[in-house]
C-alpha cells in the first residue's frame, strides 16, 4: 500500500462521511464531546481538501482548516463566512492530539 493520499476528491468526501458518521455514533452513545469535537475537524478538513481538489489544487499535507479555508476563498468568496468555525476547529485539533505544556503543569500543581 502506498503513503501517498488520493487526490480524487470523492476519496476525501467519501472519507469526510465516515468521520460524520462517527461524531454522530459518538455523541448518540454519550461519548466524550472532545472526541467528537476532534473527528469534526477530520470531517472539515477532508471536506475541504476534497473541494479543493475538484477545483484543481494540488494536495498538500495540512490540519489548519483556515489556511485551507484561504485557498478555497479563491474559487468562492462565500466560505469567508466559515473563517470562525475553522479557527475553533483547528484549536480542537491540535489541543485534542498533542499534549501541551499547561496540562501537566495544571496536572503538577494538584
């Protein structure tokens, strides 16, 4: 199997639907909302490259959901109004996946 991504864009919708479906089971069984919260960045981003790749963009390796929100605003100026809920969205993320120096100094204080 290759490390390379798809760069058809119905691999990312299709990919961006499964993390839907799963922020849906998640919250339905009272999972933990921080989880959901982070699969809903994977489903925006995945929706977002796959945009962009319909309109001819050539895939790069990114989680800010803003800088790709920048280049969409290129092919339709109406995603500007999607610049708050990525901002949010990409907090989620990178607070969700990586350990950050306040938490264990939060932790050590205890």
């Amino acid at each position: 199997m290759s490390d390379k991504e798809s760069s058809f864009p119905d691999d990312w919708f299709k990919k961006g639907e499964d993390d839907k479906q799963a922020v849906g089971i998640l919250l339905e069984h009272g999972g933990k909302s921080s989880v959901a919260a982070f699969l809903m960045q994977q489903m925006l981003e995945k929706y977002m490259k796959g945009f962009l790749l319909s309109k001819g963009w050539k895939l790069k390796r990114t989680h800010d959901l803003e800088e790709l929100l920048d280049e969409i605003i290129e092919f339709d100026l109406s995603f500007e109004d999607f610049r708050e809920i990525s901002q949010k969205a990409t907090a989620f993320y990178f607070l969700e996946r990586y350990p950050f120096f306040f938490r264990r100094t939060q932790q050590g204080r205890s």
